[in-house]
C-alpha cells in the first residue's frame, strides 16, 4: 500500500458542488503497486470504523447545518438504519472527504454533500504507515 496517491486539495466534482452546479462524482482510488482498490477498511485501524462513522455524522449534520441530534430521515436525509459513510472517499492535504451526490441520500434538489473530516480528530484511526 505504500505507493497509493491521494487528490490535493478539493476536486473538480466538490468545487462543482459548492458552486452549486449538478455533477455526479465518484472516486476510485488504486494501490500503485497492486493495482487492487483501496478499502477504506484497509485504510483505517481494526475496529475504527464505527468512531469514524460517528465523527463523520458531526461533520455531516454541520456542513448541512442540523441540529447534534435527531433523525435525518425527519430532515428528508435516506439513512434508515443510521448514518452511514460511503465508498465515495478521498484523500486531501488535510482532511478525508466523503462526497454523497444528489439523489444519493436525499431528494435532487438537496444537492450533494461533501464531508471534510480533518486528519487531526481521526490519525488514532489510520493505520500506522498509511501515507496521509
């Protein structure tokens, strides 16, 4: 895993988004040297994904400025189950962003979401010597 890159800074797709044009997006990130997938489970420490699954639904409710606590699915947000993060992540200069496009989790004329989730609340969480 050690030859993976990662996007510097936001992409086309979330200054897309913030501008509030219409623009699907998804990322696939590849090991270099394997050419397998990146995980984020192969990413992240054992056991970690429910803390940054917790840590992501803060950043989420902020950026959608809602309240700490509630259901989403009352704020017209599709998480039956609960929160949860997608396999639309990459990784930029400071922050692991998550980027949910329209119609992904709530009605079209929502938008998309991006969430930044900053390196310095989640480094306990990656696996020691994944490049960040």
């Amino acid at each position: 895993m050690g030859g993976k890159r990662r996007p510097q800074g936001k992409t086309r797709a979330a200054r897309a988004a913030a501008d509030g044009k219409e623009e699907r997006f998804w990322r696939l990130l590849f090991d270099t040297e394997s050419g397998d997938p990146v995980k984020l489970t192969s990413v992240l420490k054992e056991g970690a994904t429910a803390r940054l699954t917790a840590v992501g639904e803060v950043h989420f409710r902020q950026e959608r400025k809602l309240a700490a606590t509630g259901k989403l699915e009352d704020q017209g947000f599709g998480f039956p189950g609960g929160f949860v993060l997608n396999e639309n992540y990459g990784f930029g200069e400071k922050a692991l962003f998550f980027f949910f496009n329209d119609d992904e989790i709530a009605p079209h004329f929502m938008g998309p979401t991006l969430v930044e989730i900053p390196y310095a609340e989640i480094r306990d969480l990656i696996r020691p010597g994944f490049p960040l």
